[in-house]
C-alpha cells in the first residue's frame, strides 16, 4: 500500500503541511476517534512472482478437451507473437478455466503470472497499478496516476515493457467499458491493451464483437465441449452414476457447457442427490425443461433451471436454507472472492429461523454441488467464497418484491455493516480490508436501491462513505472520485437532509479536492455544512467536519482571512462542548496556527505553537503525527524569524523522533529535511544542505517533479543553496 502521506498529499503546493494534517489527522467519521498506531514507514515490498496469483484451486481435477486452444496459448507464452489474445464465449463455457489452465502449465518456469479481476474499473486498475509498483515503479509516479495526473495505463505497460517472460490475464471483461482509459477505448491500442513482444497478455469476455478489441487482437471463441468429453467429465465427477452412453445424453441435455457439466456431475456424486444416476437426472432435466425446449433451448434458460432444480433437491434432503443463502451470496460482486469473514454466521442465521448450525449445513451443501466454490489464499485473510457470475445473476433474477426479496436484502447489507466494524479509514492496516470489501458494498448498494428496505439504504450510504474516506487517505484519488458518483446515483431515493446522503456528498468535496477540483469542492463543502446545519444543528460534530474542511480548502487557495474565521468559529465550538485535551481541539489549533504562519504573524503563531507543543507532547506523546508536525511548524517560524540554529536543532529532533514511527521515506520526514537543508544553508553550511537534499532525491527516485507534496519545500531547499 503507498506512503500515507504520499497518499494524502495535497494537490498543490499552496498548502504544505497544513494538508497533511487535514488529510491525516481530520477524521472525518467515525464518532470523533482518534488515531493511535504509528503510521507504516513506507509502502510495503511488492514481489511481482507472488502478488495476483491465479485461481488454480478452482480447477477440476481432470482437465478435458480445449486441446487446441490451450497449446496456441501455451506458444504464445512461450514465443509472444504481439497479439492480445482473447476468449470470448457463452457464460458457463469455460473460458475462465482455460485462462486458469494456461497460468498453471506455464508457471515455474522463470516466468512471471498475474491474475487480474476484469468486472469493475476500480479493481481492476487497483490491481495494475500493484503490477506497476512491484515491477519498480516509483512512489512519486504512483501517486500521480492515483491522484489523476497521469494515464495509468501508460504507468504500467511502461513497467511491463521493461520484463520478459510473463503472463498477464484479464478475467471476466463482461463490460467492456472498465477497458477504457478516458477517451481511449479497449481496441485504440494505447490503452490498457496494447500489442507487444515482451510478454503475454490473455483477456476473457462474453463480448465477441471483433471490431471492439482491435486489429492487434488474436480471438478464440469458446463454445460447449465436445461430446465425448463432455461425457468423460461427468464421469469424472461421478465415475458411479452410470455408463458412458447415458452421461453423453445428459450432456447432451445440458447443452455439453461445463459449467452445468461440473455443477450436475459435482450434485450427483454428493450424498444430497435424490437421483444419484445420470439417467435419472436426465428424464427428470427433461420433465423440468419441457417448456423451456419448446422456447428455443436457451443455453442460459437450460443453466438457470439445472440451479434451480438443484435447490429444489437440496431443499427435498432438508436443505432449504441453501437458497436463500445463495441468493444472498448473490447480492454481493460475482466471481470477485467474497472474505469469509464477512459472512457472520450469527447474521447468515436469520435466513436459517436463527438455527446457526443450518448456515454451516447449507454452506456445505451449496459448495458440495459446486454452486458456490472456495478460493483458498485470496483476498487478505486466506479463504473466501466465489460465485460464478451466471449463478449470481440468475439468483438476482429470481428475487422478487416478495418476503425472500425483503429477508435476503437485509441480510446482504447486515453482513457488510458487521464486517467493516471497527475499521479505520485512516489506519493503513485496515486498508486491505476496505479494498476487498469495496466490490461487495457497492453490489449490497446496488441491491438495496433496487429493492428498498426502511432505513438500509441510508445505513448501506455511510458505510459506502467511509470506504470511500479509506481510499482517500490511501490516496486512490481517481477512485474515489468515482465510486463516489456511483454511490450517488444509487442513493437517489435519500432524502435531502439523509446523514448517508451527506456523507457521500462530504466524501465528494474530498474527492474533487484531491484531483484539482478546488473551486467544486469549495462549494459541495459550503452546502454539505448548511445542510447538515440545518438538519443536526450548527454545533453538530458532522457539520464541524465540513465547516473544517471548508476551512483547509480556503487556505490552500490563499483565502487566510476567511480560512482564520471558519477555523476560529469551529475551535471555538469545540472548546465548549468537547473536554479539554480532546483530539479535535488539538487538531483546529494547529490549522489555525498554521494559518497564522501563513499571514506572516510569526510571534503570535510562535507563542502558540509552543503552547500547543506542550500540550501534545504530553497528552499525545513525542512521536506521535501531531506532535511531529507541530514542532517542524514551529522550527519553520524560528527559521522565518532569524533563528537556524535554534530551528536545526528542532527539526533534528523531528527527525529523530519520526524515524521510528513514520521512517525516513515518509514526505512529512522528507520535508523536515528540505527546512533543514534551508536552515544549513542559510547559516552557510551548504555542504551539509546538499547532503540533505540528496538524500531527498535518492528517497524519491532522483527527481521532485512539479505537483508533487513537497515540490514546494524542495524549491525553497534550492533557492537557499543558490543565494
């Protein structure tokens, strides 16, 4: 995960440090907590042999047929021939599989494997910017994509330009759209996919309209299986059921697609079958199906009613609950891994009349018949559950205005609400998990709109809120920015003054602010805090956070006096209603003494920046963020007022008190050096003052380009040393 102060840097370089406290230390939900763990030293390590891996534990034991296919993959791998290679089919045909097929012949072989989740934009580029970040690339140009100032694309394949040997799969690209790049579409070439020598990248879609992929693109259609192997199969997976000549009819009537293959051979050979011979559960596909034949013998109406009919089987062995357990699992982001943590067996229990021991029985049930499979090593806690997106979208279909539809919604947002408690949007461990939630929420949201329950949208809105925030502070700027709109578009039915609706509006003003949209957020800021005043109250905490971050954004646009009088009126309420010491007035004295340096009233702001100094050594202790960034303000206005020595002495203690906590890669870290280099320099020490702004430089990669969080501070460092 990036630098946190990488991350929350602000666009700009009007704003400094007061940005970083804001962005870090303003909490902007979560009941007025505060933070308390030292925040990581910089971003972790990423191995690009290990990150992404491909989902191989969902193969079947004995791989049948596609024999042709797989070896025109296998030498694409091997000899990359600068085509993007695409399989393209009827859901349920298996393409997924080859794709995983393919990642499993050719790794161990020096050769680098990615799997990448192609359903959702924000996924889907979070994953290949990680690609990027392990294959080398810099922090500084990380966050700049993230941030928006950069293609991200251009980013990646820059990174993957510079590799040989490796393989690189997009599952799963039902819309197309999550390909595009701004104005630049999938088939342009100079998006995400683009042709190349270097490695091989194999994309998977229902989508077979040659003319959007491009010329570069090499397709492969993948349809049913052959007869004989579609037959083979089922008696692969249920080697006792019957002969050969009766397993090839019922595959016959399955349409021979592997995904009913695998989901009927896996229900008869389980000890919930009621008709435990393929020739039973053929007469019986053909009596369920009779309607349906007469329609036209959809492949997908064929798959729905094999799921259905096995339900009703499941139900027959005194498994009922199986449903409505799988229509809940259906809420959620289909074929992106759903954590197990998130599925409370206690909440799970209310579609089981609160028996939890029938939520374990059903989940076993729905895996034994494999409507549900288990990914072992994804996402961050080790097992999760994956529902192909075909299951998930005819057990969608089937929930209607009725009791289920009602129950199963409930129960959707009740387990997202329960297994993002306790997280932090500001704690950087935390943020995995916000990650691998996200998917799951906006589905819930989704749901939740669609089929309203009293109360549950707004409740599902900030919780949305606050995983937005999380991608905020770990600087997914552009990400942000839209999840954010999505979620509005799903909330229309809030009213105006919603506590949900605000805080995505609140989280829109952040987002807009961190990509460049100063004037925007100015004005959302403004009308999210007269509404919230309006409905909660001038003096509410939630109408504080707004007038606050109304505040920051009138400083870094240079607007101190009105910045001084919103940052006086908030520090002010907070005085009288929260108990002294509290975390919020610490933090609104330290804006505000901010605010003062940059008015040039050194003294005063001297005078209270020691005060305040005091206070947060004592009540926050010598390393703790807020206390880091009071004294660098305060050795700041020593150096303003004639003062080097006492100024290096300060920020050398700033050094050393955050080398242990934030570590010297963190930008608050590296701009309490480019002060200390203008100290050196200033009392003509410029051997010293170079020292420390190379040191600077090797941090960031050798260069500070303009825009960057401390560009500011490094320019100052320079004009010191030229004079």
């Amino acid at each position: 995960m990036v630098d946190v102060e990488l991350s929350l840097k602000v666009v700009g370089s009007a704003v400094g440090v007061i940005g970083v406290v804001i962005a870090y230390l303003q909490l902007r939900r979560d009941g007025g907590k505060k933070p308390h763990d030292p925040l990581p030293s910089g971003s972790a390590v990423l191995d690009p042999r290990v990150i992404l891996r491909p989902p191989v534990g969902r193969l079947p034991k004995v791989f049948r047929d596609r024999k042709a296919v797989r070896r025109k993959l296998r030498k694409a791998v091997r000899r990359p021939n600068g085509k993007v290679h695409l399989l393209h089919g009827l859901g349920g045909s298996g393409k997924t599989a080859i794709a995983i097929k393919t990642a499993q012949e050719v790794a161990g072989r020096r050769r680098m494997v990615w799997w990448v989740s192609g359903v959702t934009s924000p996924e889907f580029i979070t994953s290949m910017v990680d690609i990027a970040r392990a294959l080398g690339a810099r922090e500084n140009e990380v966050e700049d994509v993230l941030a928006g100032r950069g293609n991200p694309a251009d980013l990646v394949w820059r990174y993957l330009e510079r590799h040989k040997k490796w393989l690189l799969i997009i599952d799963n690209v039902d819309d197309i759209r999550v390909l595009d790049v701004g104005t630049i579409k999938a088939g342009d070439g100079n998006g995400w996919l683009r042709p190349t020598h270097r490695g091989t990248l194999l994309v998977t879609s229902r989508l077979g309209d040659l003319s959007q992929w491009g010329t570069f693109t090499s397709a492969d259609k993948v349809g049913p299986l052959d007869p004989r192997d579609a037959a083979l199969m089922l008696r692969d997976l249920a080697p006792s059921s019957g002969s050969y000549q009766e397993a090839e009819a019922l595959a016959d009537g399955l349409g021979f697609l592997p995904l009913a293959l695998r989901h009927v051979g896996s229900l008869l050979s389980s000890p919930f079958s009621s008709e435990p011979s393929f020739a039973a559960y053929s007469f019986s596909l053909r009596t369920n199906l009779s309607t349906l034949m007469k329609q036209g013998e959809s492949e997908r109406d064929v798959l729905s009613r094999t799921w259905e009919s096995s339900l009703d089987m499941l139900n027959a062995q005194g498994r009922g609950q199986a449903r409505p357990i799988l229509r809940t699992l259906s809420c959620f982001a289909p074929s992106i891994p759903i954590p197990t943590r998130m599925l409370d067996k206690g909440i799970l229990a209310d579609l089981c009349d609160g028996d939890v021991e029938a939520v374990t029985e059903g989940m076993k049930a729905l895996e034994s018949v494999k409507l549900i499979d288990i990914a072992e090593g994804q996402p961050v806690d080790g097992v999760a559950i994956v529902v192909h997106p075909l299951i998930a979208e005819a057990n969608r279909l089937h929930l209607d205005e009725g009791r289920e539809t009602a129950l199963v919604t409930k129960v959707s947002v009740a387990l997202v609400l329960h297994a993002v408690e306790g997280l932090k949007m500001e704690e950087p461990r935390d943020w995995p998990r916000w990650f691998d939630m996200r998917p799951h929420m906006m589905s819930a949201l989704e749901q939740v709109s669609r089929h309203p329950v009293d109360g549950y949208l707004g409740e599902m809105a900030k919780c949305v809120a606050r995983a937005i925030a999380a991608l905020v502070y770990a600087g997914y700027y552009t990400t942000a920015l839209d999840v954010t709109r999505t979620a509005l578009s799903l909330v229309r039915g809030l009213g105006e003054s919603d506590p949900g609706l605000l805080d995505l509006r609140h989280e829109l003003a952040g987002a807009l602010l961190y990509t460049g949209n100063a004037a925007d957020a100015e004005r959302e800021y403004r009308a999210v805090a007269e509404a919230r005043s309006k409905a909660f109250g001038a003096e509410d905490p939630q109408t504080l956070i707004s007038l606050f971050q109304l505040a920051y954004v009138l400083a870094m646009t240079d607007r101190l006096d009105e910045a001084e009088k919103v940052a006086r009126r908030v520090l002010e309420v907070r005085i009288r209603v929260l108990e002294p010491g509290d975390y919020y007035i610490l933090v609104t004295r330290y804006v505000l003494d901010d605010i003062f340096f940059r008015q040039g009233r050194y003294e005063e702001c001297r005078q209270r920046c020691t005060a305040l100094l005091g206070d947060v050594r004592t009540l926050l202790g010598a390393e703790h963020f807020l206390t880091i960034t009071t004294q660098h303000l305060l050795a700041r206005v020593l150096l303003e007022q004639g003062e080097p020595r006492e100024a290096e002495a300060e920020l050398r203690a700033v050094l050393d008190a955050g080398r242990g906590t934030l570590g010297d890669r963190h930008p608050e870290m590296l701009k309490t050096r480019l002060t200390l280099a203008r100290a050196l320099a200033t009392m003509r020490r410029k051997r010293d003052a170079r020292a420390e702004l190379n040191r600077v430089l090797t941090e960031l990669g050798g260069s500070v380009p303009e825009g960057h969080s401390v560009f500011e501070d490094f320019q100052l460092a320079e004009d010191a040393l030229q004079r």
